[in-house]
C-alpha cells in the first residue's frame, strides 16, 4: 500500500493559483468603468476603516494584517481565500436573476478538460478507492420541460478522505473528474464515491486565521457539478447529502436546501440519489 500524503496548504494553494491564472478565457475578464471601480473600493475601504474605528485597532494589529495579507499571497491561497468568504455573496446576487435549478459556488478546485464520459458511467477512480459507493442519476431539461440530449455534466468532488485530485500529490490527475454527455433524453447515471466533508488546509494562512478567530474549517460532504448545453445558460453548482456533517455552518456559506440529496441504500451497499438539473434559456 501506498503512504498516504496529505497536500500542504502551499502545494495545494500553488495549484489553485496556477489553475485560476491559466483560465481567465473561461472566466472572461471584467469590463468596469472608473466610476464603478471607484465605488466598489471606497465601499470597501469605508468598510475596513469603520472595523477600525469600531474595534480601537492597533499598530500592533494592524502590521499583523499586513504580514498576514503577505502570506496568503505567498501560500498561493487567494483562490481558496476569496471563494470561502467571499464567492457566496457574489453567487447570490447572480442567483436573483437565474431561473431553474439553483446555483452554488465554483469554488478553487474546478478543473477544465476532464474525460468525457458516456451517460451511463463511473468516475475515473484508483483501483483501490475507498469509500461508500454512490450513484447520482437524473436528467437535465430546459426549463419547459425539453429533454436536452448532448449535454454536459461536468463534476468534480473530494475523495472519502476529503482530498481534490490536482490538488493532493497522492492522487492520480483525473481522479473523480469527468465530463458526462447526456443521452438523447438527456438522461445521466454517474457512478462514484461518497465524498467526505472538506477542511480547510490547517497549516497555511487561511487555516490559522479561522483558527485565530475561533471558527471551524469545514465545508459539509458536497459533489461540485457544472452542467452545460446548447442555448442555455450553465449551471455551476453543488450538491449535499441530507444529514452530513457541518451542512447547517458550512465554513463557505454556500449550501441551499434545494441542493440536498438524500441517496439511499439500493440494498447491495450502493447508495444512490436522482437529481435533474432544469436550464434556462441563455
Ligand atoms: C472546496 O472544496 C470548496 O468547494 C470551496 C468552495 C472552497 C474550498 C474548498
Ligand atoms: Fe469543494
């Protein structure tokens, strides 16, 4: 058997600066005007200095900040950073105006290109994958109703250790990555594993602050799911499981009771779960 590494903070947060930075085409590039900009700062800064002002806060305090700052630059763990505490209020604001199925957070472990798999499938897995074996199966439809046939369900998810392949040096690159095309229905059976809640790297710069200010650093077991199709609008979300664990104070603040499966035993130790994705029109 193998001796199982868990990632660094750095060498995970390393890839996930490297991966954002390579997918800007993806991502597009944002286009606001100077007065905007302007706005959007001086909201942010009125913020940082009313917590100032509110909490009497020191030169002492304030140099701790500063190096602070410094080392999430330096860990690489401003993709993690921004997509825990921030992403969420972003991914709100989209959601007023998205119909259909609901949104969550990307989050800094999405990675593109992956396998593309037939409708019917298993994730690509280790020989040796630990883990509860779970199906999720279901259709994806335009909002009317319209099967859409071709198209893709792209996911990603942690392993039973709570691990992202691509961002842990022990896992095979791929692994529990892929890209599943709908049949003609527009119907998908995906097999896996059941995911384990994810925590926080402890030992970088995010992880100390949640430490320092009391808080826990975990997300509740999740599969991450983007789903795609000709002339409609995609879908990035994510999906948990009634009952897990920290599903009521996910540390990323980005669970919603739409987005809870509850997959049952088929009796042969396999849980499975069905969930269809509704798209709008782009
Ligand atoms: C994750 O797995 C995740 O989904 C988010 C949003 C942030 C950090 C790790
Ligand atoms: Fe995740």
């Amino acid at each position: 058997s193998t001796t199982q590494q868990s990632p660094t903070a750095a060498g995970s947060g390393a890839n996930a600066s490297e991966n954002f930075k390579a997918s800007a085409e993806r991502r597009g590039v944002a286009d606001t005007p100077p007065e905007r900009v302007a706005a959007i700062v001086t909201a942010v800064l009125k913020g940082v200095h009313g917590a100032i002002q509110e909490y009497d806060v020191t030169y002492p305090e304030f140099q701790a900040a500063k190096a602070w700052l410094m080392a999430v630059g330096e860990g690489g763990e401003w993709p993690l950073f921004m997509d825990v505490f921030v992403e969420h209020a972003v991914e709100e604001q989209v959601a007023a105006s998205q119909h259909g199925t609901k949104g969550s957070i990307e989050g800094p472990y999405y990675l593109a290109d992956q396998v593309r798999l037939e409708s019917t499938c298993r994730l690509p897995r280790r020989d040796d994958e630990p883990g509860t074996a779970l199906v999720l199966e279901g259709q994806v439809r335009g909002l009317d109703g319209t099967p859409l046939g071709g198209a893709e369900v792209d996911i990603w998810q942690a392993d039973a250790d709570g691990y992202y392949s691509g961002f842990a040096p022990h896992l095979p690159e791929g692994n529990l990555r892929g890209v599943v095309v709908t049949d003609a229905e527009g119907r998908f059976s995906i097999s896996t594993v059941q995911p384990a809640p994810y925590q926080i790297p402890t030992d970088g710069p995010t992880g100390r602050l949640i430490e320092a200010a009391g808080w826990h650093p975990w997300r509740p077991a999740h599969l991450h799911i983007m789903v795609r199709a000709d002339g409609h609008r995609t879908i990035t979300t994510q999906l948990y499981f009634a009952g897990g664990e920290w599903l009521d104070s996910d540390v990323a603040e980005a669970t919603k009771p739409e987005l809870v499966i509850d997959p049952q035993d088929d009796g042969t130790g396999t849980r499975r779960a069905t969930y269809d994705f509704e798209l709008e029109p782009a």
